[in-house]
C-alpha cells in the first residue's frame, strides 16, 4: 500500500511524538519547519478554548512558512486525541480538529470506528499507537489508516516487546503506514526502524530536551545526564504501565523500586500520587534512548544532527552495495 497523501509530504522519516504537557505550538512549529512531523496533544490547550487558537498559530505559520520555501515546505502536524472514556474534551477538540482540516490524527488508549470516521470525512489520516500485535488487528479492524508501533523502551505509555518482534508480526498481515517507537534517539536507529520495516521512527524524548519543548529546565537537564538506567517502567501513576525518569520519583519522595501498581480502571492524566507529586508535571516520563541526548538545543539542530547521522549509517550499509 502505497502511504496517504500527507505523509508522503515528509521530508524526513520521522513523526515526533505528541508529549503530554511539553509539545505546544512553538514545538510543532519548529518539528515541521525542520522536516519531519511534530505533533501535540490536543489537551494540552488549557482551557479547551485555546486549542482553536493554537491550531490557527500553527496552520498560519506553516502556510506562511511554505509560501515563503516553495521549494523545501515544512512537513505535516498532527494531533493526538485521547479517546479513552475519560477524555470529557474528546468532542470540542475533534470539532476543532475538522475546523482546521488537521491532516494527521494520532489515536491512543483505545481504537474507535467514529473517530477515524470523522477524520476520513474531511480528508485527514488516522495513525493509532498500539503496544502489540492483537491491538493493531483491532486498530485496522476499526477504520485507522496507519499504525503506531510502541515497543520496549518507549517513553512514556509504552509496551514490552522487543521492536524486532512487534515489527514483524505486523507486517507479516498489514502493508500499510507504519512508525516504530522505543529508544530511537540518533539516525542510525532511525535507519534501523526503516531496515525492520517501519516507515518512519516515531521520536519523544529527544525532543524534550530542545529550547521549543514546554519543559522546565530540570527535566532537560535531567535528560541530558541520563541513560537507559535511569529509567523505570511502572503503572503506579496512571494506572498504565510507562516509563519514568527514576531521578524524578526520587525528587518527589518516593522510593522507585517500592512503588507497586496502579488500578487501570481509574487511569487518569495529570494525577497526584504521593504527597504533592503530580505525573508528567514532577514524575516525568521518559524513554530509555537518552543516552544519545548530550545537550539541550534547538530543535531543527537536533533534526539536522538525525539527517546527518542517518545518511552517514546509509552509506556506511551500503558500501559496495
């Protein structure tokens, strides 16, 4: 199957992955202006009100962005809607949504055939993120477009199977639009997602640690000087399993390796647990490849360092190919 429209406007194989809190506007912006997708999540406009005008800055922006580089325009956004039953906003924001003609929607925590009805019905193209194979079935079974891979070592809400094995298994059945996510933080491992199969490596936690992310400088910093040890993966905060950065559920008092379960049926976003601290906000979530993130910088200087470490894996491969 060849990929949809929107995504074969990409110039870089690479979709930035909606982060709860830390993508806004100037985020997405600067991801596209760069080539590659940038994305938020749509509750991250607080009030609702205001994701009709961040959808205006960022369809204005890149429109007046591509009037001006008709030769090199910036690549699509997208925006990630949670349709679990505890998204009260999942209606205005999919409204918003159509008034703007988002071109890219990610789906999460669930797979509903209205939903990507709605998008289909003003022309835009539904990726849904999944944690294994069953999922994926259900996701394509329901009407989304394309798929979301989240394998072991993802930041955030992420699964357990190894990227080579979650890769395969979808498509030994499913030829359509694929991303991979799971520590993928440097073009060689961007390479790596296109050699498996996926069409495009689905990248977070690099991003954080740029001058456009909405995170407080610590959390950067905390990036910077971490690797995959310093990761744990718990459901205690959502009720999900994920992956946090351990530092920070050390900053918060609590003990990382004492912490116990979270009860899925009372998943929420934005919850305290344990005294004062408050997931995503004091207990941040993180993926196990920031071991290549060495510095904060600006955005299209990270991009720019993927592009140049991509095509130097390429041709290194490739010699006497």
């Amino acid at each position: 199957m060849a990929l949809p429209d929107a995504l074969k406007r990409v110039p870089f194989p690479v979709i930035a992955s909606p982060m709860f809190i830390v993508s806004t506007p100037q985020l997405v912006i600067a991801q596209c202006k760069a080539g590659v997708v940038g994305s938020m999540p749509a509750l991250n406009a607080r009030p609702a009100a205001q994701l009709d005008e961040w959808l205006a800055e960022i369809t204005e922006s890149l429109a007046a962005y591509n009037a001006a580089n008709p030769d090199k325009p910036a690549a699509p956004f997208a925006i990630n809607q949670i349709v679990h039953k505890s998204n009260d906003r999942l209606d205005h924001d999919m409204a918003m949504c159509e008034k703007y003609k988002v071109p890219l929607i990610i789906t999460s925590l669930g797979a509903r055939t209205d939903v990507n009805d709605a998008v289909h019905n003003w022309g835009g193209v539904v990726m849904h993120d999944i944690i294994n194979n069953k999922f994926a079935n259900k996701a394509i079974e329901k009407g989304a477009d394309g798929l979301i891979a989240v394998a072991a070592g993802a930041g955030g809400h992420a699964g357990t199977t190894s990227p080579f094995a979650l890769i395969q298994e979808i498509r030994e059945w499913f030829t359509g639009p694929l991303a991979l996510s799971g520590s993928i933080a440097n073009g060689r491992a961007i390479l790596a997602a296109r050699a498996m199969g996926a069409d495009f490596a689905y990248i977070g936690s690099a991003f954080i640690a740029t001058e456009e992310a909405r995170a407080v400088e610590a959390y950067k910093q905390m990036i910077v000087e971490s690797n995959s040890g310093d990761i744990i993966y718990s459901s205690k905060f959502t009720g999900v399993h994920g992956n946090y950065l351990r530092p920070s559920i050390v900053k918060a008092g609590l003990d990382p390796d004492t912490l116990g379960n979270g009860d899925p049926s009372q998943m929420s976003f934005g919850s305290k647990d344990g005294g004062d601290a408050k997931v995503w906000k004091d207990i941040w979530g993180c993926g196990q490849g920031i071991g290549a993130v060495k510095q904060i910088v600006p955005t299209a200087e990270l991009v720019a360092r993927l592009k140049a470490e991509y095509e130097a894996a390429r041709k290194e491969i490739c010699q006497g190919c």
